[in-house]
C-alpha cells in the first residue's frame, strides 16, 4: 500500500507532508484513534515512503505530496514482509526475549521487548537506506517501566531513526512520553463510504450499516468483524440472536442465557485467533467477551434513544421492534444505569473476573435483583 491508497485521513497526511517537504519531521510520533481507522495503513505507508530509493513527488493543492515508487529494491523487499530497515515491536514478541524467553505474552508491553526490539537496535545504522523506522503497536499497553526506558531514546534518538507508537488511548501514556512525540489523532471514517466497502465484499446494505455503526467508524473492524467463522454461524447472526434474547429476557432465564453468552464468547474467542495468529489465547478470548458485552450495550443505548423519542441513527436499526421490546419495558434511567454496568463489565474483563459470574452479574442487575459485586 502507498500514501495515496490511504483514504478519510487526509489531514494527518497532509501534516506529515508539509513536515517532510520542510525538512521538519519528528523523530517520534503519536498515531492516535481506534483500530481500523487507518493508523497502521498510513503508518505502513509513511515508513515504506522514507525507506524508498526512488520517492515520487508531486503538487496536490498548494502541499507537495511525497510516496514510495513501489518498484524499487526497498519498495519490493518492503512488501515481502523481511526489510531490514523496519522494525515492528508488538507484546507478543515477549517469548522471544532474552529476558522472558518461553514466558506467554501478557496484556502489557514489557520492558523486555522495548529493550531488546527497540532500544538495543535504536544504534544500528540503516542497511538499505538513510532511515530505519521502528512501529510499536498498542502502545497503551507500554508499562511505566517500559516507558521510563524510553525516555532517552525519544529524547535524543539517533537522526536516522523514526519512531512511530500506535496508541488507542494516548491518555494512558506518561505525560514524559506524550511531550517527546508528535500527536497525530487519526478520525472515523464516513459510514456510506464503510457500507459500501463491505457492499464489495458481498454483505447486504443491512448488515453493513449495522458493523458500520457497531464499529464507530473502523472499517478495520468491521472487516474483522465479517471475516469471523463461528461454529452456529456468522457473527451477525450471534448478534441478532443475542439481541431477540435480550428483548424476551426475563429473571428465570438468567443463569441460562448468561452460559449462552460464556459459549458464544468462547466460540469467537477461537474464531478471532483462527484469523490472527499473534493474537494469543487470553487477549483473543478478552476481545470476544468484550465483543459480546458491547452488542449488549448498543442494544440498550438504541433502547435509551427510543425511550427518549429518537429513533434515527440506531446501531440495531435492523432489529428496531426488539429494541422497542427493551425500550417500552424500561425507562431511560434504568437502561443508562445498565449502560453503567456494561462498562463496569467490560472493566472486569481486563481485570480478568471469570466470564460466567460477569455476564450472570451483568444479566441479574437488567431483571433487577442486585447481587453483591465480585469486587
């Protein structure tokens, strides 16, 4: 992929450019947004136009616009997976350190693969050409440690580096690493424009508008989302099921529909690693628990939107009577403390609480019997 094939990021490109153009780049940049908005593309992209032995340039408006050739030496070894002179650096790595080799991968980003991926290697000079660029993914997930031994090197790293941290939640990071990096915030994408891309990839008008919306913007996500094969069938089909089930929920079913939850969790659990081979077992199974408990949550926002008498733009437009179904037995105070809950919930699930007592917890409170809190 090249710079131009990157599409609804406009002004973080455009920034990028006038910087380069004036000879101006950062040694160390804040890629910032959700996934699959285009932080990854672009930052592929970028890294793939500084590596370029034959660079193009050309005028769009009054900003020149630099990209990759994509026929040079480094533009093919680039897209084979193997260029010497980019580096990524992502959790999963930690089996492979020196320091924790053979341990699983956690849900932070440990000193010992910033040490040995990055700060170790931030010296070496480039091999094919005048840059070397390092890409961190889910730099959210960098520990205090792992940020405090990167301070250095964002503070004076070597001319020829590049430093590029792909970051959710840019909030989470130290106010030390934040002031040694460039931010760049990277927006949703439109919703016609993600409908019709998955309306390419055979999905019905529908179902796209509904992951268009489920998803927040993320054309990345919904391709994720779509892509993923469950045992009892797609995950739109998980989604309507669980939404129909909600809609007829009662107290006595509890107990049932809270291990229906637990399954379908653990069947996109394997479905999400089936798809990503670096996604371990535990982030995986955290993503599909959190997929399952988010669905919920749309669920009841279209629910509180109905009952204060707005009725366009639902996420579950597709299933707009079973909402109503949510909608005309609860009022707007009660679905808001349940979109509390969902929160709460999704909180437990980074906090690693056993799935079953989270969806019962989660499934007692909507039929209105308060239970004490697993912590």
């Amino acid at each position: 992929m090249r710079l131009k094939d990157i599409f609804c990021q406009d002004q973080v490109i455009e920034r990028l450019q006038r910087a380069y153009a004036a000879s101006k780049m950062a040694h160390a940049y804040i890629f910032a947004g959700p996934d699959g908005v285009g932080r990854r593309s672009t930052a592929r992209a970028w890294a793939k136009m500084l590596l370029c032995r034959d660079r193009q340039k050309q005028k769009i408006g009054d900003c020149p616009h630099f990209d990759s050739c994509g026929r040079c030496e480094s533009c093919r070894i680039f897209e084979g997976g193997g260029h010497p002179d980019f580096k990524e650096v992502y959790k999963e790595l930690r089996p492979y350190t020196v320091d924790d080799k053979g341990k699983e991968a956690k849900q932070d980003l440990p000193i010992s693969v910033i040490r040995e991926f990055l700060i170790d290697k931030v010296a070496a000079r480039p091999i094919l050409g005048e840059s070397v660029v390092f890409l961190v993914h889910e730099a959210e997930r960098l520990n205090v440690n792992s940020q405090n031994a990167l301070l250095k090197v964002l503070e004076e790293p070597p001319r020829h580096c590049v430093i590029i941290l792909l970051c959710t939640r840019p909030e989470m990071l130290l106010p030390t690493t934040l002031s040694r990096c460039q931010l760049l915030r990277f927006g949703p994408i439109e919703e016609d424009i993600i409908v019709n891309r998955l309306a390419e990839q055979g999905i019905g008008k529908v179902e796209a508008t509904f992951w268009a919306r489920f998803c927040e913007g993320s054309l990345g996500q919904a391709i994720q989302w779509i892509a993923l094969k469950l045992k009892e069938g797609a995950c739109y089909s998980l989604k309507t099921e669980l939404i129909r089930r909600l809609a007829q929920f009662r107290l006595a079913d509890a107990v049932d529909l809270a291990e229906w939850m637990v399954e379908r969790a653990k069947d996109l659990g394997q479905a999400i690693q089936a798809v990503d081979e670096k996604v371990g077992k535990t982030d995986s199974n955290r993503r599909a628990q959190k997929g399952v408990l988010r669905m919920a949550l749309c669920a009841f926002k279209d629910a509180m939107r109905l009952s204060a008498g707005i009725d366009g733009g639902l996420v579950n437009a597709d299933q707009k009577d079973s909402i109503a179904q949510i909608a005309d037995r609860n009022t707007p105070e009660i679905l808001a403390e349940w979109v509390v809950g969902l929160d709460k919930s999704m909180r437990w699930v980074d906090d690693s609480v056993n799935e079953k007592l989270i969806f019962e917890e989660f499934l007692l409170d909507c039929a209105g019997c308060g239970i004490v809190p697993v912590r």
